[in-house]
C-alpha cells in the first residue's frame, strides 16, 4: 500500500490475502522448500540465515550486518537486517488499521497460519 497510494487499504489486504493463499498452497504441495517469513528474517536472523544455508548450501556465508541501501521507509541506508515493521506501522492512520483489520478478519484463518495477530 505504501508503494501504491491509487490503491485502497481494503485492495491492499485483499493482495495480502491472496499471496497469502498461494503461499499455503506452495507450503503444502511442493516437495522442497525453505520458509520464513520477513520476521522470522529480521527478528531471528542466525537461524534463519542457518535454515537458508542448510537448504543451499552453495550459497555460503551471508553476512546478516551488511549496509543495506535499496529503497526502504527510512530513505536511508540501513546496517543489517532490521525490522521495520512498527515504523511503517506507526505510519498508518488509525482508519487505515481498521481496514485492513476489517478485511483480514473475514479470513482470520489466513492471518493465523502465518502466525500473525490482527490489530485492534
């Protein structure tokens, strides 16, 4: 949604809601695969940088405190993998969460697979 103001908070959730839907499917019916999600990423980042190792283990070391300068909501480089959740959420107006939250909700199932919590 940040990326593309034309569309409504509601378009945005349903995306989610898709991929999300299509990620399930991947999970369930392809023989090799290696998830984790952004916070899994982020917020545990050795062992999911071991997880990403052990299943190519070609690729080597990853080095997890480079400087990162693609586009991000801070507009400036960022040092190691970081999180940005609570600040692109601390962004959205309170009727943009509700929403969203609104949305998700009619599909809680969806939300509750990948481990995510709605918010009120």
């Amino acid at each position: 949604m940040r990326r593309n103001y034309s569309d409504s908070p509601t378009v945005c959730a349903e995306f989610w809601l898709k991929c999300a839907k299509f990620q399930i499917h991947n999970l369930k019916h392809l023989k090799n695969t290696c998830f984790f999600r952004y916070e899994d990423l982020t917020d545990d980042t050795e062992k999911t940088i071991e997880k990403i190792q052990s299943f190519i283990p070609e690729i080597g070391y990853l080095n997890k405190d480079k400087t990162f300068t693609a586009h991000n909501i801070t507009k400036k480089p960022i040092e190691g993998i970081v999180n940005l959740n609570n600040l692109k959420i601390s962004l959205l107006k309170q009727e943009v969460i509700d929403e969203i939250t609104k949305t998700l909700q009619k599909e809680k199932e969806i939300v509750n697979y990948f481990n995510y919590e709605l918010i009120n």
